[in-house]
C-alpha cells in the first residue's frame, strides 16, 4: 500500500532522530521536552544532565591500623601523609598533613580529592600520642578510590620509646 512506504518511512526517521539525540548526551531531557513532558532531575539552565566526576577526580582512602604483635586493631592513630609546600623563598618543605585517625576497631577513611596533584602518590605516616616518633610506612597511594589498607606497626615498640 502506498501510505505503509510513507509511514515506514517517517518511523524510521523518527528512531533515527530518538538515536541521535541519545547519542548526543542530552537526549532523554529533548526527547521527554520533545513528547511534551517536563523533565525531572537536576538540570542545569541548557536542560542538560551534570557532568559526573571522573573517578580519576575522586580520591578516598580506607583500611586499619594493627598492632603488629598481637594483630589487635589499633585506637586513635594519626594517619597521614607529608605534602609539598613552597614558602616565600621558593624552599620546598614537606609538611605533615593529617588524613585521619582511626577508631576503636583501628578502621580509618579518608577524603583526599582536594590534595594536590604534585603531592601524589602519597606516602602514609602513623603517629600517635603514646608515640615518639612518626612512622613512614611503604604504603604509597595514587589518585583514586584505594580500600582495604592493611598498615601494621609494634605499639609495643613505639611506646618504649617514648
């Protein structure tokens, strides 16, 4: 029949349009415009969706701390990193930086998305109160989500020395 062509036709025109417009990124906020429905979500002023972060632009971080003797998870330990800094004089200097501290079951999570680029990866530190010293760790950590961190130091050990 002669009006099926026409209709095959426009059908197939339409899809293509549908396709394109997925295709473009925004389709389904000009598709639901285009059908008459008002779009629902968080839309920006272009009737666009938000960029998401990247992954590369988020960055956390997340383990325990134990006690190396015992393998007993370990309380309020600082950990941390030494991060690039530059002063007046154009020295560089290595400043230490608290990433957080961990709770009664040793667990810690940190947030580092808003560090420097230059100061990755970073090296974890652990320091504590009942501590003389710091302690580097080998662990070093890139930009990006980074779970299950192990560290383990002799509480024993540091706490002689104190």
């Amino acid at each position: 029949m002669p009006g099926e062509s026409n209709q095959s036709s426009g059908l197939k025109w339409l899809i293509g349009v549908v396709i394109s417009l997925l295709a473009a990124g925004s389709g389904t906020v000009a598709l639901l415009t285009y059908f008459g429905q008002k779009p629902q979500g968080n839309f920006n002023a272009n009737n666009t969706i938000p960029s998401t972060p990247t992954p590369t632009s988020l960055c956390s971080i997340d383990g325990k701390v134990y006690n190396s003797d015992n393998n007993q998870p370990l309380a309020n330990v600082e950990v941390g990193y030494f991060r690039r800094t530059q002063d007046k004089t154009d020295y560089d200097h290595d400043v230490k930086s608290r990433l957080a501290t961990t709770g009664v079951d040793g667990s810690f999570n940190a947030d580092c998305s808003n560090i420097e680029a230059e100061n990755f990866p970073l090296r974890l530190q652990l320091s504590s109160r009942n501590w003389q010293t710091t302690i580097q760790t080998n662990e070093y950590v890139r930009r990006g989500p980074r779970s299950g961190i192990n560290l383990y130091v002799s509480d024993s050990l540091q706490r002689k020395l104190h």
